[in-house]
C-alpha cells in the first residue's frame, strides 16, 4: 500500500509512457517543441540511452498495467524501427501491458517515413498520428513542410493500409485562410475515413520563427473574431461527419479518442523519458534533460536523464488536474480531484464565478461533474482563471 493514502498503490492503477525522440530534418515556424536538426546521429548509442533511461524510471513505477505508449518528438517517424522495437519489447518487460495497450508513434508524411510505416507496425506500433497539417501546397510552403499534397495523401494511404487506427494533424486560422476555405479543407479531411482529427488553430508561440514575423510586422495573424468563426464550423462540421470534439482541438469516433492523451488530460500517471520528457509519478513532477547532448551525458553519468523530481503541492496537483480536464467536453469529477490533491470541493473552484458563467451557458455544473460548454471553449483561456480557486 502507498505511504500516502491520497496516492494509489503501485499496482492499482495503470501508466502511460512517453518516449521523445528529438530529431527533425527541419524546424518548422511555428514548432516550439523540443526538437533539433543534427547532422548525424548515432543509433545504437541513443537506443542504448533510451533503454537506460526506461529501466530507470520503470523501477520507480514497477508494478503497474501499462495501457499505452507515445512515441513523440521531434519526428520520431525518422527512429530506426528497430530501435522503436526495442523500446516496446523493454517496456513489455518491465511492465505488464494491458491487453488493448495503444501505441503510437507521431510521423511526417513524407515518402521516406512511409517507407518505414509497415517496419513499425511489425514492431509493435498500432496506431500513428501523422503530420498532414494541410491540404494545399501553399500552406504547406507557408508553415515550412517538407511534403507537398500529393506525399502527405499518399502517406495517409500508407497508414490507412498498415495501421489498426490513424490520426492526422491540420492546422487552420491561417493568415488569409477564408471561411470557405477551411470549410473546403475540413471536408476534404473528413472524407479520408480516419477515426481521429487533431485540428488547431494556428498560435503563434514566443521563440518561434512565425513569432520574430510578427513582431517585425511581417505576419499578420488571423483575426480572433474569424479564428473563433472558423472553430464553430469545425465542431459543426465535424460533429455532423460523427467525429464530435471530445478535447477542445482533438475529434473522434466515440471509443477512437486517444487513449494515451486522456491520460494526460483525466490526470493520471505517466513515464517520460527522453530529451525533455516530463512525467508525473505518484504527486512527483518528473523533467529530463531538455539538450539531447545534455540529455546523454546525463544517462552516461547517472543512468538516468532527469533533471528534476519535484513534489506537486496538493494545489498544484489540484490547478493542474483541472486545467487539463476541463479542456475535455465530459470536463472533471470535483470530487476525484479533491481525494487526489486532499482539499475541499469546494477550495477547487470559484462557487459564485461557476454560477455566473453557468447562467450565460458558458460552464455546466451537475453534482460534483463541472464542465465547460461549447460556447465557452471558445474563450477558455479567459475562463479558466476566473473558476480555478487554487
């Protein structure tokens, strides 16, 4: 049994795994992950790294049903599938995966990763989540693909052919994208047959190269009242082809969402190795090494890549579970949280600003369940300050 009763046992509850790979042919403009372009790189020394740096964290979390596994990045696509094989079978060992455990692996849909995709579903991966991130060639100019149309639709055929489940990315609320446009795009998107769409709208983060435009005048981004225009016929659209958003950019079949991101966003635990993984590991916060050079010598010197293992508050945990859970349409139990994080019901929310907003239809509250409506995701991030209390 766990020392602290708030925290489940070991053994109770499942665990994901996130595995990131670093490494891109090119970074993208709008890209602020933790991805680098190197020249070469050397396979066997980073599947090596990689094995250590799981051994090291399965030990801590030993025990557990494994329900699914993550390869992202970067462009984990470009791994040798011997080395995602490796990674699998090891977390086979060191855990006992559940018998529908998801595994995907993030991929561009170039030709030379498609090339791969039946070498990675031998070695275990079922489900793949590709890059499209747009139907027309000049889009893809604007946000620095690598692809055109024509490769990225031949790699979704690729997947469609291989893989037991696929997602593809697009990104909309382009400078200059209409909303005849995007409504031409979608429907596009939509006629693909895939279970699964993450669509975006296009944020312009600091650091990035879309974000140095901006500031010198250069890009001019969508405009809010448009962007929020474009988001109501996505989920118009979307819900109509039977693909309703489940999270606030994510839209499945029901039973198709994904189980590894729910994880994330219902707040369980979950394993992160590699290059700037983070993790959250019985109400610890888990980072690793952001530089992969930094990352490795880590590995050699300590048999792990971490970089910090902090304590969660019992009001971080409590701010971030919901944060995470309300961008979810089935939003968060109160109740639950309140056991994992050991405050009241009702430290966890502001009561008066739930009913305000809950009167304009904004926020629904049955119970101890608390979600945000449609209309309300719209302006999320405006919202979620108001009713956290913690």
């Amino acid at each position: 049994m766990s020392a602290n009763p708030l925290i489940p046992a070991p053994s109770a509850t499942p665990i994901a795994l996130y595995v990131h790979w670093p490494f891109c042919v090119s970074k993208c403009p709008y890209c602020d992950f933790n991805s680098h372009v190197r020249a070469e790189i050397d396979s066997d020394a980073w599947r090596d790294a990689l094995l250590n740096d799981l051994a090291y964290e399965a030990g801590l979390n030993s025990g557990r049903p494994l329900s699914s596994i993550f390869f992202g990045g970067g462009t984990p696509s470009l791994m040798p599938p011997r080395i995602v094989e490796a990674l699998i079978d090891a977390a086979a060992r060191h855990w006992t995966p559940t018998p529908d455990i998801e595994i995907t692996l993030e991929a561009n849909p170039s030709s030379v990763e498609a090339a791969r995709f039946a070498d990675l579903a031998a070695a275990g991966v079922n489900r793949v989540s590709l890059g499209l991130q747009a139907l027309e060639d000049e889009a893809l100019h604007f946000l620095g693909r690598a692809h055109d149309v024509r490769e990225g639709l031949a790699a979704l055929d690729v997947a469609q052919s291989v893989f037991g489940r696929v997602n593809f990315d697009l990104i909309y609320a382009r400078p200059g994208q209409s909303e005849a446009d995007w409504e031409t795009e979608l429907a596009q998107g939509l006629s693909f047959g895939t279970d699964h769409l993450s669509l975006y709208q296009l944020t312009i983060e600091p650091g990035t190269r879309f974000a140095t435009l901006v500031a010198q005048g250069r890009l001019m981004p969508a405009d809010p009242d448009h962007a929020a225009t474009l988001y109501e016929r996505t989920q118009a659209m979307t819900a109509a082809a039977g693909i309703p958003a489940y999270e606030i950019s994510n839209h499945a079949r029901p039973g198709q969402e994904s189980r590894h991101n729910l994880t994330y966003w219902r707040y369980g635990d979950y394993a992160g190795v590699g290059p700037g993984a983070h993790g959250r590991r019985g109400g610890l916060a888990t980072l690793r090494h952001k530089k992969p050079e930094n990352w490795m010598n880590a590995v050699a010197r300590n048999g792990h890549g971490l970089q910090s293992e902090e304590p969660l508050a019992p009001e971080d945990r409590a701010r971030e579970a919901l944060l995470m859970g309300l961008r979810l349409g089935e939003g968060v139990d109160l109740a639950r949280i309140a056991r994992l994080s050991g405050l009241a019901v009702e430290a966890l929310v502001d009561g008066k600003a739930v009913a305000r907003l809950a009167g304009h239809g904004l926020v629904r509250q049955w119970g101890q369940q608390l979600s945000i409506g449609p209309a309300g995701m719209l302006l999320l991030d405006a919202i979620l300050p108001e009713i956290v209390a913690v």
